[in-house]
C-alpha cells in the first residue's frame, strides 16, 4: 500500500487533520510544537460514489474501497536539515513516504501558536521548501563525493549517474523541486536509491479557518499561496478546514449535509483531499462486482490487463487469458454484464489492454 506523508510547520493543524482524515483520535493535538514525535500512521478509505452505486446494481452483500496509508510527520522547522527541531528525525520519516501532502497554515488568531511568531504562508512554504532541498544537496554530495573517490569504478552507469547528480543539483540550486523536472526512467531508477525528498510529488493543502471555507481561493492567505505556486504547474491545491473536518464526523448524515450548504460548499475536504493524493500518488482504479462483494482495486496509472488481473491474485496474472471489460457509465447504464453482453457493449481486452480508471473487469485465466 502507497503511503502519502503530511508535512508542514509546527502548529498548523497536521494531526488534527490525520485525526480526521483516518476517523481517528491516534494524534495528540496540541498548542506547542512538537506535540507528535513518532509519525501517527493510519489507513484511509478512498472516497469514491461509483462503489456505492455498481453495489446498487449488483445487490452486493459486501462493500470494499480502495484505501491509502497516510503519515503524520511531526513538524519541521527553519535548521532541519541540520538537525533543528529533531530534523533529521522527521526528515527520515519523509524519506519513507511516497508522496507528500503540504499543509500550510492560512488562518490567523493568537489562540494557536506560530512558531515564527506571524502567519505567513508563503515564508512557510518556503522554510519547508528549503529544508527539503538543502537536505537533497547534502544527499547528492554526498553520493558525488563517493564517485570522485572512485567507487563505482568499472560500473557502466556511473557517467549517467553522475549526470542525474548535477542535473538534480542545478535544479535545486534555481529553487524548485526535483519532481517538478521531467525525468526518464533510467534516470529515476538511478536516482530512486537516494531516497531524495524534493523528487516526492507533493499536493498543497491551505487549512483555512471555518468561516472561511466560502471564500475558497478569494482568502488573501490562500491567494498568496495560489500566486506563488503559479509557476508550478505540476502542484495541484486543496483548500480544507482541519478543524471543521475533525467536527464533521460528529454530526449525522443530515446535519453534516447541511452544515456544508450553510458554509456555501459542495463537499468535505477531506473528500477532495484523499482523491486529490490518490491521483498524486499515480493511482487508479477499476471494480469487480457480484452479488457477493463489490471491490474497487488500487493499480497504477498506465497498468496493463495482466497487472491488474495480478492485484487479485497472482494466479490471475499468470494464467490471464482475457478481461471483460466495460466502462462505470455503461455499467450504470445497462445494470449488468448480462445486458452489457446482450447489447453487445461488454469489451473483450488482451494481454495489452491498458486499464482504465472506473473500469468493470471480469477476468478469463487458466492455470
């Protein structure tokens, strides 16, 4: 299971929002930093209607949907990189997540600590920022120093490994990412060893105060944050209240619905949140659907047939003979594979089939 760690400042709202992003009290909260030293881990449904209705359709006796693991990483601090605030600590621990979520703090009061003494979310971003990469070019030096030194000496990927080094160190020393540049996939595979923290994909997420969820992106906080990350089209932005999510699973179904309609918002963030870090993550998802169970399975983008056919089972990847396949919509549509056959819209795929998220797969195999 792929793992998104959340990442930030002390004090910005982190295990409040795992706490209820995972339904979960396993975060101390807290107005001090450092209040979470060991990272909180906890696994998170996938959010997803399409489950909801095929189980409809097909009268399922069980529901399963996809799920993630996420992180609580404690709170980094200017000087991390050198150890500040118990920073090689917690910058060990995002070294052992796949992608990271940013939380940036966008709400103001003197009730809650900052630890800068001020709310400034771009100064924020970029501290994070910093010590991220200051600790990617101690990584690369590091490795670069070993090469000079002649280790490696004879091994035939040393000159493009070399290359993946500076390459990776000119990138950061104009100030972005290393996930922001397009890499092949020799050179992330060279580069994959070094566990580097700025090559994680990483989703911003501006924790806003209640009151100020309606006005989305007009919060002049927020707006900065949108302004800096303009040039980073590879960062997508969500925009949550972590206090207002950890309320929400207080209240029934009815209530919740209409406390959202009165704050002038379609849906939860959380919501938005866990599907915006599971396509960040890369991840898609298809369905089997019976009277039994209906499952939503986790493959990556770009899967073929016969890896997703190996997420149930390996016997199914080994002896994949075919998939039948259609799409949610048609599903929705026609009601069954029996109609679907019938009207003659159920899809024979083959071994090269590239999946697509929201397919409903039947698998034909032999072993």
């Amino acid at each position: 299971m792929l793992r998104a760690g959340i990442v930030g400042l002390p004090n910005v709202g982190k295990s409040t929002l795992f706490n209820a992003l995972t339904k979960s009290h396993k975060a101390e909260t807290a107005n001090y930093p450092f209040c979470t030293i060991a990272p909180n881990v906890g696994v998170v449904e996938v959010p997803d209607p399409r489950l909801g209705r095929l189980a409809e359709l097909s009268r399922s006796r069980r529901v399963i949907p996809a799920a993630i693991e996420l992180v609580d990483i404690a709170g980094l601090v200017a000087g991390a990189s050198q150890g500040e605030g118990l920073g090689n600590q917690f910058l060990a621990h995002i070294r052992e997540v796949d992608a990271i979520i940013h939380l940036v703090r966008c709400f103001t009061g003197p009730e809650v600590h900052h630890v800068a003494g001020s709310v400034d979310p771009v100064r924020d971003i970029e501290v994070i920022h910093t010590e991220l990469a200051l600790a990617d070019l101690a990584t690369l030096d590091r490795q670069r120093e070993k090469k000079q030194r002649g280790n490696g000496h004879g091994d035939p990927r040393t000159p493009v490994l070399q290359g993946c080094i500076e390459k990776a160190r000119a990138i950061l020393d104009r100030g972005m990412p290393l996930f922001s540049e397009r890499w092949t996939q020799e050179e992330k595979a060279l580069l994959r060893a070094f566990q580097l923290l700025t090559m994680k994909p990483t989703l911003y997420a501006c924790n806003v105060a209640e009151e100020a969820l309606c006005q989305g992106a007009k919060n002049p906080l927020v707006e900065a944050v949108v302004r800096f990350l303009e040039d980073r089209s590879d960062s997508a932005l969500v925009i949550l209240s972590s206090q207002l999510e950890a309320e929400l699973p207080t209240l029934l179904p009815e209530e919740r619905e209409s406390y959202l309609q009165v704050l002038g918002v379609s849906e939860s963030g959380v919501t938005s949140l866990i599907q915006a870090t599971y396509r960040l993550l890369g991840l898609r998802t298809f369905f089997t659907s019976g009277e039994k169970e209906t499952r939503a399975w986790t493959i990556r983008a770009g899967d073929r047939a016969p890896q997703a056919a190996g997420v149930i089972h390996s016997d199914f990847e080994r002896g994949f003979i075919a998939a039948e396949c259609a799409s949610f919509g048609e599903m929705e549509r026609l009601g069954s594979f029996a109609r679907l056959r019938e009207a003659g819209r159920l899809r024979v795929e083959g071994k090269d089939y590239v999946v697509e998220d929201g397919d409903v797969i039947e698998f034909r195999f032999n072993v």
